[in-house]
C-alpha cells in the first residue's frame, strides 16, 4: 500500500495557522523572517530529516510544499538538504486555501486512486520513530477488516516525547499525547478524495474510526519559539536535558544525534548560518 507524507514548510497558506494575519503580505513577511527561517532549517536539518532518512521502510513519498514566493537562497537550500532523498518531492504553490491545496497535492501523489493509500503529516520541526513508515503499513494490515468498511481512517501512535533542542543539545520528557500531529497516519480508502489534511488532527477521531497504538515512543514534537500551535495556548512542559546514555537511545530510535544538535545551534548562536 502506497504510504505518502506531506511536510508544510513556511508554505503562506489561506487559513491553516493559528497565528493571524490581516493580508497574505504580512503572514509572507512573517514566515519569511531571517530568525525564524534559521530556526526551521535547524530543526528541520536535525530533527525531522534524520528521522525520515532512517525509516526501516523506505518505500514511502515525500511532498515538501513551500510558497512559490520562498526566497530563492532558502529554496536553494532546501533543495541541497533534501538531495539525497529519492523519497521527496518538492511543490512550489501560490498561496491557496489550505485544505484545498493539500488535498490536491496528496491525491495528485496517488499511484492509483482507485486503490487505498496511507497518509501522514510530516512538521518540519518535529520527528517519527525509525519504524514508523513499517508499523503503519502493519497496523494497516492487521486492521484491514475494519478498514475495508469505512473510506477513511486514523491510526494514531501516542506516546512519545516532548524536546526542546539547544546549544546544550536534546532536553525532553516522556508524553502521551492523544491524536498529536506527529506519528498521526490515515487511511483512504480507494476513490475517496478526503486527505489527512482535511481534518483538524485534534479531532480527527470526531469523523472516522480510530486505532490507537501506545506501546512505545514512536514521535518527537518539538517546542520553540515559532510552534504555531502553541501561539494561543502554550502549556509549559518540564523538560531534562537527556543523558549520554539517552542520547544514544534517542539517535537509535528517532536519528536525532545530539552532537549535530549542539553544533547546529552553538553555530547559530555564534552568528554562524549553515
């Protein structure tokens, strides 16, 4: 079954954020930032890659969608960082409704449409297990009676970690987080046009059966200064700067290595960009 992600990054959608804006101008302005394009390429470069690139399961697609406005040096970079995923299709869009442009893209991703496909979003500053593209293929196998009677829906692993990345490296604290945006996949079923991004994931489970699976960590999700989510209704959580020993749990199971870390933001807090 063909499984397809889509990462939004600093794409100046029509809807979508928390954040408002007045016009298109000023959500570009915002999202274009110097400091707030530097913090997404560190997470994204040190978080969200690492734990695509280490998939166990490979045989999955990427949409990367951006504005067709992205300066050309942040494009440019983007493309240098992805240039060794066979998986990732970058899509340049001129701002359009959020659901509308996302469901296109998804299904224009499609092999076949009149067959089943799984879906997931893939933020730009948070992380899946390495298992993750392998146990959404099986818990689908595993689910297809309950499957084949509904045209959508949701597994959901929940538990993992809440980070925050730094020039000291990775601190986090356990969390199990119900229908949280990492490590959330979906299930279409053949012919259906709905997508991942046509529901709130936070309420996901209000128009479609679910699975949930919470045995082990299977998500990072990051908390820094740009989070849109956590605009309006930011809750604090404690975090602990991870051992060595959890460190190397960490790059295991998610190929977040917290020695890139530490140089990614020691160089950006020296002024240094990558």
């Amino acid at each position: 079954m063909q499984v397809i992600g889509l990462c939004r990054f600093s794409y100046p959608a029509l809807g979508g954020f928390q954040i408002d804006h007045e016009t298109v101008e000023e959500r570009i302005a915002y999202l274009y930032a110097e400091e707030r394009m530097e913090e997404r390429f560190r997470l994204f470069e040190t978080v969200a890659l690492p734990s695509l690139r280490q998939q166990t399961d490979p045989d999955f697609d990427l949409i990367i969608v951006i504005g067709d406005s992205l300066p050309r040096q942040h494009r440019d970079r983007l493309h240098d960082l992805t240039a060794g995923m066979p998986q990732v299709a970058i899509h340049a869009e001129p701002p359009r409704r959020h659901r509308s442009v996302m469901q296109d893209l998804l299904n224009a991703a499609r092999i076949d449409r009149n067959k089943p496909c799984l879906q997931f979003r893939a933020d730009d500053d948070d992380a899946v297990a390495s298992d993750f593209v392998e146990r959404l293929r099986e818990t689908a196998r595993d689910c297809s009676r309950l499957f084949a009677n509904t045209p959508t829906a949701a597994i959901d692993f929940n538990r993992g970690y809440i980070a925050q990345f730094g020039p000291a490296g990775i601190s986090a604290a356990p969390a199990i987080s119900p229908y949280a945006t990492p490590a959330l996949g979906m299930y279409a079923a053949g012919g259906t046009r709905r997508s991942i991004m046509n529901f709130a994931h936070h309420r996901i489970h209000h128009h479609m059966p679910t699975v949930t699976i919470t045995d082990v960590p299977m998500w990072v999700r990051s908390h820094n200064g740009f989070n849109d989510s956590r605009q309006r209704r930011a809750k604090e959580v404690e975090v602990e700067l991870l051992t060595a020993k959890e460190e190397r749990e960490f790059a295991t199971l998610f190929g977040i290595k917290a020695a890139k870390v530490r140089e990614a933001f020691k160089a950006a807090q020296s002024g240094i960009c990558g």
